[in-house]
C-alpha cells in the first residue's frame, strides 16, 4: 500500500522545503549543517512511508518513533541554522511551524495505534 493522505502530502513539502534549503546553503558555503538538515528533514516522511506498510501494529509505532526522533533532530538543525544567521527569522518560523504539525500528527498516530493495542 502506498503512502497518502494528509501526513503524506505535508512531510512531502516539507523535505522539498529543506530540499531548497540546502541548495541555498551551499551555495552560501554551508556544508556540514545543510547535509546534516537534508538527512532528518527528508527522514521524516521516508520513515511514516515505511509505516504505512509496518508488518504489525509494533513496527508501525516503531517507524513512528523514527520519524519523531528525525523531526526532534530536524528541530535542533533550524535552531542552529537560525541562531547562527544562516536562517532568517521568517523562513526559521515557518519551518518551524511545519515540523511541529508534522510532529503532532506523527505522534497522534502513535498514539491511536497504542490506544488500540491497549483494546485488544
């Protein structure tokens, strides 16, 4: 089964989003911090992909909790990119904002799932 809806479409925008980031950024000379944003920010939707086709409910809570520890890791790249000026604050909020969305419906997902393990 193929990833779609909503999470889908949003982690998609977004990894093209950090996509055209670090396009930016190496053309400032930024190499390290964009490869290092490029790996968790695409990570993101790559891993609810690989969810969506989990093998049990378990596996799905686990590729869940990837995408979750990819977005932390994502939270930490754009502080340092904004805090060392490389990220205006404008493009720094509005990244911001699109990874806590992500966050939260990852994590809502998770939780769903657990709530019906419980169930069962």
């Amino acid at each position: 089964m193929r990833a779609e809806g909503a999470l889908y479409d949003k982690s998609k925008a977004f990894a093209l989003g950090v996509i055209a980031l670090c396009n930016e950024l190496r053309e400032k000379g930024e190499y390290v911090m964009s490869k290092q944003i490029l790996k968790s920010g695409t990570s993101i939707g790559a891993n609810y992909c690989e969810a969506v086709c989990a093998e049990s409910p378990q596996d799905f809570i686990h590729k869940v909790s990837i995408s979750l520890k990819e977005a932390n890791e994502t939270y930490f790249w754009l502080d340092l990119l904004h805090d060392s000026k490389y990220l205006d604050d404008e493009r720094y909020n509005q990244m911001k904002a699109q990874v806590e969305e992500l966050y939260k419906m990852l994590n809502a997902s998770a939780i769903t799932v657990k709530q019906r393990l419980k169930k069962d």
